[in-house]
C-alpha cells in the first residue's frame, strides 16, 4: 500500500466480512409482557421528511424505551439512492392506522397494537386508492415522498429500476435503491411538515419508453416541471386548487395535497373539479390476505428480512430487497445479478424485534463496529440471537449507526457510524416506543 503512494493506510480489524467470530458481543433485550399497562407505538418527529434521534423521539412522545424504527432515506455522497429528503421512511410506516409512507409490496413489519395482538410480525401488503368527484378511481403510487422517487422500490404501478443506461420495469423492493416511475401521484399529508417540493428530473440518462412530449420532458428540466401539477384540498377532501405547476402547496390543516406527473398529472386535470371532493380508500393487510388494522395500529418495516417464524430460523431476503437470489417474478434485466446485498452477510450493528409465544414484545440491540467491545453480527447470526431469547417471530429493524436503545432518557447503547469512531446518537426517521399507559 505504501509503495503505491498510501502513506497514510493502517492495518484494522473490523469483521467486516461476515467470517466466523468469537465476539465480543454486546447484547440489550427490552421484554414487555402482555399484562404491562404500556402502550406500543410507532412515532415520528415534528414532521416525516425531518429525522430526530431516538433520544427526541422519546422525549415528545413520553416513552419509557424507545428504540430506532424503520430504515431510512440518507442524503449523503455516498448514498445513491437517496431521493432528496433526509428522514422520509423505506417502506411501511403506520400511526394510529394511518399511512404515512409509501404502499408497501409484501415486506416483513412489525405491527403493534393490531388485530394480531399487542405486537405481531407479518408480511403486509398496503394501498391507497382515490374516487374522483366523476367516480373515476386511480391507485395512489406514494404517501408523503418525493414525486417519481421510489426509494427502496417495491411500490405499485410503472416503476423502474436504474441498471446503467437501460431501465429495467420492477415492481421489487431493492434496499437502499431508488426506482423512478415517471406517472405518478403522491399524496401529501399534513404530517409532510412543508409545503410540496418541487418534481426534477433526476434520471439525467433516461432511455426508457418515453416516446413524443414525454421523452422531450425527460430531457428537459424546466419542461418537466410544466407538467406536474399539484391538488390542494381541504379537510373534507374537498378541491379547493388546481396548480398547473406543482410545488410550493400549502398542505391545509387536515388537508391533502395530491401531485401528479405524467399520466397522474394528466388524469388529475382530467377528473379533479374545484368545489368537489375526493374520496380515499386504504388497506393494510397480512400474508393471509385479511385485514391487520385497528384504530390504535401502528407498524413500521425496517427494510431487513424476517429472521425467526414458527420457534425456527426463517429468512426472506428477497422480499425485504436485500437479495435477489430468485430472481423473482422474472430474470434480471440488462446489466443485473441476482446476489445478496452485501448488509445481508456482513457483521454490524443490528435491532431486532421478536415476538415469543406467551406474546411477549422483545426489542434487542446488538452494539458493531468496535472489536474491543462488540463486533456486530450478520444478519444469519441475528435469527439464533433471537431464537436463544425466546422468540416465535422476529424481523430485523435498522441496523448500522441507526442502532440505538434509550430508556429513561439514558442512551442504553453504543451507536456509532464507522468502526471505531465516536458515539453518535444519529437522528432518523422514526422509533419504535414504549408509553406508560395513564
């Protein structure tokens, strides 16, 4: 390394790879009984786009234990996939039975509060579907995101997935993978915190089936913005504006904002009438197909697989976005692998979740990245954690410098971001909470 001009470079231990260890582990298990008079919950900050430590998030909502909740979007160089807006959740996010992000396409939840009991795991499947003031019905592509940024895929309707200059049409979650889906629209609620951005064009290399006005406004930054249009409602559903050019709406108090591009903007100005009103419709359910919700139901993904089902390891990678070993529902495109994501095999910090038989809620943080103190587990190691621990069921939550138990307003944990570095409470987008019932 020094011969190749690394004068700097040091010899570190990280367990990086995922090769066997003998630890050090720190391990932290929260247990709540069914019988304890708490209440679970899933919170977030002063608004969904703007991220709060955990140690915050259990500030305002008054939790005795709060640990992180669902991944997240990241602005940072190294991050990709971000779509814009630091704090928006990957994937399911539920609050009092109200969705507050993106539809979710079968990935692996924590539910709290729910029709399966004080806390269950499921695999949960999500959707908003609007009525027109002329009855014409349009699924909603997202809640509370950035227009034609699918970040983590796995939505509905014509998204893609980037793969060099070629897109590739997916409707599979992809962890930490910006999919773009040019004919949207995008409900903005007032737990957004702002007022609607403004669509942009991203995908500078768009080669997709855009064909006439359409491929002229993907190559055509101030023309794409011509297009959008955003829908402002009122308390009641009611349509109280129409502008032509979105970004820049209010939301009002306990309004909606609908915004469209492509064909949503289109179908949006086809059926959308001042004075008139709008009618939504969501669902929530599990694998089985039935219905999960209750008016006190909160659930959040944490965009990594189940890890135990039935008392036994059980893994499902594929459709929590972290591998695409199946290549399912169909082979990759152009320029595509089917491989693991990398966070799958290597050792970091991990929150977990579990559920055992007697119904008990375990919320677990295993400390990484200092191998003087705890070196983190892989993500095939974490389900024999929590089978050891009791559980019947269990998912992993985020994970990395995400990793983060408080209670009583005392840091519990040892977050940190990079091996060896210094404890940092990271702030994110939501937190799992436990509350004392009055």
């Amino acid at each position: 390394m020094a011969a190749a001009g690394f004068t700097n470079s040091r010899i570190f231990f990280t367990a990086e790879d995922g090769g066997a260890s003998r630890g050090p582990w720190q391990v932290r298990v929260i247990t709540v009984a069914p019988s304890a008079r708490v209440t679970l919950k899933a919170v977030h900050g002063k608004d969904i786009q703007g991220p709060e430590t955990v140690r915050q998030l259990a500030e305002a909502s008054g939790a005795l234990v709060a640990v992180n909740g669902s991944e997240f979007d990241i602005s940072c160089p190294n991050n990709t996939g971000s779509g814009g807006f630091e704090g928006v959740p990957q994937g399911l996010y539920l609050q009092n039975d109200t969705l507050l992000s993106t539809p979710d396409n079968g990935r692996t939840a924590l539910l709290l509060e729910g029709l399966k009991g004080r806390a269950a795991i499921d695999e949960v499947s999500s959707g908003t579907r609007i009525t027109a003031p002329d009855g014409a019905t349009r699924v909603i592509d997202g809640i509370n995101r950035a227009t034609g940024q699918v970040l983590g895929c796995g939505g509905v309707g014509n998204d893609y997935r980037r793969s060099g200059e070629d897109r590739v049409r997916t409707l599979q979650p992809w962890r930490n993978t910006n999919c773009v889906d040019p004919d949207e629209i995008v409900v903005f609620r007032p737990e957004w915190g702002a007022a609607t951005h403004t669509p942009v064009r991203r995908d500078g290399t768009w080669t997709g089936p855009a064909t006439g006005w359409q491929a002229q406004w993907y190559a055509d930054d101030a023309e794409f913005a011509t297009r959008s249009v955003d829908v402002v409602m009122d308390g009641n559903r009611v349509v109280k504006e129409l502008r032509s050019r979105a970004g820049g709406s209010q939301v009002p108090p306990g309004g909606r904002v609908l915004q469209g591009i492509g064909a949503g903007a289109d179908w949006l100005r086809a059926h959308s009438e001042v004075g008139k009103a709008f009618e939504p419709g969501s669902t929530v359910r599990g694998r089985d197909g039935r219905s999960v919700t209750t008016p006190t139901l909160s659930a959040v993904t944490g965009g990594t697989p189940a890890l135990v089902r039935g008392g036994e390891v059980w893994m499902n990678p594929a459709a929590n976005g972290m591998s695409q070993a199946s290549c399912v529902p169909a082979a990759p495109g152009p320029g595509e692998k089917c491989r693991a994501d990398n966070t799958l095999l290597q050792r970091h910090a991990r929150t977990l979740a579990g559920v055992t038989a007697a119904g008990e809620l375990l919320l677990v943080t295993i400390d990484g990245r200092d191998p003087a103190l705890s070196v983190g587990a892989t993500l095939p190691e974490a389900p024999e954690v929590m089978k050891r621990l009791g559980a019947e069921d269990a998912v992993g939550m985020g994970s990395g410098g995400d990793t983060t138990l408080v209670a009583e307003d005392t840091l519990h944990n040892r977050p940190v971001d990079d091996w060896g570095g210094p404890l940092r409470e990271a702030p994110m987008s939501n937190a799992v909470v436990i509350v004392e019932k009055p």
